[in-house]
C-alpha cells in the first residue's frame, strides 16, 4: 500500500513467492491453506480430548474430503451462479474446459459451503458418525480460512467496493480498476497517456491505440505493466495514477471482519457451551447471510452481470436463500435430542 496525495493507493503483490515474475506461491491460495490446516488442528484436538468420534486418521481423511467439496464446490458455484458460459467454454489449450480454468479466478463461497455439505454427508455416510458434527467441525476453521480469503481478495483488487467520497480517510484505490476500462470506459484510457511511456509505450503510439484499437492486446499489455510497476513500488508512477482512480470503499476488509472475525468468534464461544451437534453449524448458516448481505452493501456486484431485481446483488440474493434454508436448519436441529456424534 502507498499513500499518495490522492489517498491510499492498493500496490500489493497477489504472489507471497515469486518464482517467476507470473507465476508462483499467491496469497490467495494460501488463504485457502490456512482454513484446512485450522480445521485440521481444531478437529485433531477434540479427537484427542474425546470430543469427536474421529481419530487423527480419520480426521486427516475427512479434511482431505472437506477441501476437496470446498474447492469443486466453489467453482461450480461460481460457474452456474455467476458466469455459466465456462460450462460452454472449451480451448485448445491446457486445461481445455472453462470449469477448470480455476487459475483464472473465480470461485463462489456459497458453492463452496454447499459443497462442504455435501462432503460431510458423504464422508458421514461411509464413516458412519453425525453429519451434523462434521458440519459443525468445518465452521471455525472454515471462518479462520473466510478472513484470509477477504484479505486476498483486497491484495489480487478483486470483489472492489462501490465509489466513496474521497474525503473517507480509509478509502482505497485499485490499479485493477484500469483493466475494467477498454471494455466498460474506453475514454478514460486516454488519461493514461502522460504515463506509459514509464513502461515503454510512447504517448503518440498509446493515443493511436486506445483510439482504434482500446480492447487489443496491446492496451492490456501496457495496464498489466502498469500494475506490475506499481507493485514493485513505483513512487512516481504511483502519484501519477492514484488522481486518476476512483476511491472505494475497500469493501474485502469490511467481509473480512464481519464474515471472518465476528463469525469466528460467535464459533468459538457456541463450541465452549457444549451444545448439540448442529448447532453451531446451524448458527453459522444463519448469520453469514445476513453478514454477506450488509458487506455486499459496499461492494461492486459482477460486472458481467451487475445488480439483479431490487437493486440487489446476485450474492446477497444468494444470502437470501441460504438464510430460509439455514433458519429452517437450526431450528429443525436445536429441536432434535442432543445425541452422541456417532451414529
């Protein structure tokens, strides 16, 4: 992050290693990381307590399957919810499908969750112990990989908040903005004139371009260098941008705190009551929809798809749905006899 005259300027690097200048360890998958190795050492200590029906080996498995629903559930999520012409979408190159294309970006946290569900009935059916239990034993650490996953989004400049007054002192700018421009505000790349030729490109030849041709590869190439300067720390250039941004609310750390933190701590202290097995689950699928839906208040909806019906977004309508399902879940199971966790 640089603080310019123009206010706080977003020059993170998404790569947390770096081995080559495209490609390596990101922040992002990391994120990930963090939420299964939290999973894994909180189950692992109820299961040498007594806790859980689960012995270490088990739980190693059942975490294995929890991160694999996580994952494929994310990514179909995102491709039926949010962008379903990756179903149709086939290349002749490597990995071919758009569905797999997960290094390109998008995952969806409510296909994410569904996809845990999923896990854990499975995983619970062959095992036979509680679903309930298992559900319950993905939500701390679950939450813990919710806070890392808001942080990275905030580093990539992904899922940006909506315009601020640029008066909020905490308002953010995002050099990523600028790749939005050749396809939504062509005009505004002309602004950029008086900087390129930091990264080579001469003023006469960028104007030529972005009249022409502002969707060509060459005006993409140029913004990628843009952003690749800013985020090796590029003062100057960092100055010369910033004005041309707009500041937004930095909306990822707004989720992060809500959806992470908060919930992470409401996990915490329903785990210290020794409660019912899917109480705390039920908990968590109640409250991370009305806490998405006031975040997503701040936040931009997709730009492939923009707000839906009421000037909602396709998240928070999303939410809306998960929070029917997931009342009606806690109070079906606050209902039910506290059991054992096995079967």
């Amino acid at each position: 992050m640089i603080h310019t005259t123009a206010g706080w300027l977003n020059t993170l690097d998404p790569f947390a290693l770096h081995l080559t200048e495209s490609f390596g360890i990101r922040w992002y998958g990391l994120a990930y990381l963090a939420g299964f190795v939290a999973t894994y050492l909180f189950a692992s200590r109820l299961s040498k307590r007594g806790s859980s029906p689960l012995n270490l080996e088990l739980v190693g498995d059942f975490i294995f399957s929890a991160a694999l629903g996580t994952v494929i559930g994310g990514r179909l999520g995102y491709c039926f919810f949010y962008d379903q012409s990756l179903l149709l979408r086939f290349t002749g190159e490597f990995p071919f499908w758009g569905v797999l294309m997960i290094h390109r970006g998008g995952m969806a946290s409510h296909g994410g969750m569904i996809g845990v569900i999923v896990a854990c009935l499975l995983f619970a059916r062959k095992h036979k112990v509680s679903p309930l239990h298992l559900m319950d034993l993905t939500i701390t650490g679950g939450c813990i990989g919710i806070f890392f996953g808001r942080i990275a989004n905030f580093i990539n400049g992904e899922l940006v908040g909506r315009p601020s007054e640029a008066a909020l002192a905490w308002a953010v700018r995002f050099p990523q903005d600028m790749l939005t421009w050749p396809s939504e505000n062509p005009e505004r790349l002309a602004s950029l004139q008086s900087v390129v030729a930091q990264v080579g490109m001469s003023p006469e030849r960028w104007h030529d371009i972005v009249t022409s041709r502002p969707t060509s590869g060459s005006v993409y190439g140029v913004l990628d260098q843009l952003i690749l300067a800013l985020q090796k720390g590029n003062v100057q250039l960092a100055e010369s941008i910033a004005p041309l941004l707009t500041p937004r609310h930095p909306s990822q750390i707004y989720e992060c705190l809500l959806e992470g933190l908060f919930l992470g701590i409401v996990t915490v202290w329903l785990w210290s009551r020794n409660l019912k097995p899917g109480i705390v689950a039920g908990v968590f699928l109640t409250l991370y929809p009305i806490v998405r839906i006031v975040g997503e208040q701040f936040r931009m909806p997709d730009a492939n798809i923009g707000f839906d019906a009421l000037g909602l977004t396709r998240g928070q309508w999303l939410s809306f749905v998960m929070l029917v399902v997931g009342a009606s879940c806690l109070y079906l199971w606050s209902r039910k006899a506290k059991t054992s966790p096995v079967k």
